[in-house]
C-alpha cells in the first residue's frame, strides 16, 4: 500500500482509498475478521479484506496490502481535493450535489470513521492531516 502523510500503517480499521475494477479511486475500511460477513469467513481468497464505503450492502474485495498500488492510504495527499469538495457539499441541498451524492457520501462516511478511530487512538486534537500547521491566536487590544 502506498501511504501518505497522515498514513496510519494500514491496520484494521484504517481508512484507505481502492482502485476498483473501472479505474476509479473510491474509500474503503480494512475489515477485521470479526466484521466480515459470514460469506466472506471461509474465503480462499488471500490478502486483506477491504470493504467499499458508501452502502451498508458494498462489496468486500480482497488486497495484497504490501505490494498493491490499487490501494492508498486515505490521507495520502493525492485526494485532498475530492475530500474537501465532500466537505463542502455538506451544506447544500441534495439537487445541487446528486452528481457526486455516491462517492462524496462514502468520502463523508471515510471522515466519520477516520474521526472514531482518531478519537480512540487519543488523536484527536487535530486532524493528522493539520499536524504541525500553526493555529493563530486572535490578538488582544489593550
């Protein structure tokens, strides 16, 4: 896997990008086994299991995490613009944002995830990607 600034090593959990099938980048979640479907448990398949955000019904597709380019970490820099036009879609109304509704619903869902698990690392203060830029304070007149 590729990462990035903010790549948290692609452990379970992690927020990742896929490359799918039709070429398109779309985020993803490293399942464990405990949150694979019971379809998936016996799998013969090798490799990593990671899930498609977006639907609660997306698909599971199995990576090489060490040696495939198909998957990035979430933070790894190349997407910061699709997920700062997610983040600012928030606000409008659903007609003016259905071009995008699917892949900028499941990059909102990656943030919320990426949030939770932040949260539990005890790293949340900031975003990862925030670290090291300096917060201003407002200036007091006196």
């Amino acid at each position: 896997m590729e990462s990035g600034p903010g790549s948290d090593g692609g452990g379970v959990g992690s927020i990742v990008w896929v490359r799918r099938r039709n070429g398109s980048w779309w985020p993803g979640k490293i399942l464990g086994p405990e949150e694979l479907p019971s379809s998936h448990l016996m799998s013969p398949r090798t490799g990593t299991p990671v899930k498609l955000l977006g639907r609660e019904d997306a698909s599971v597709d199995w990576y090489n995490l060490e040696k495939s380019k198909r998957v990035k970490a979430f933070r790894c820099g190349e997407f910061d613009d699709c997920i700062e036009r997610a983040e600012s879609s928030q606000g409008m109304p659903p007609k003016k944002r259905e071009k995008y509704a699917r892949r900028e619903d499941a990059i909102l869902h990656a943030l919320e995830l990426e949030k939770e698990l932040l949260k539990k690392q005890g790293k949340f203060d900031r975003p990862s990607y925030a670290k090291g830029v300096k917060i201003l304070q407002p200036r007091v007149r006196r």
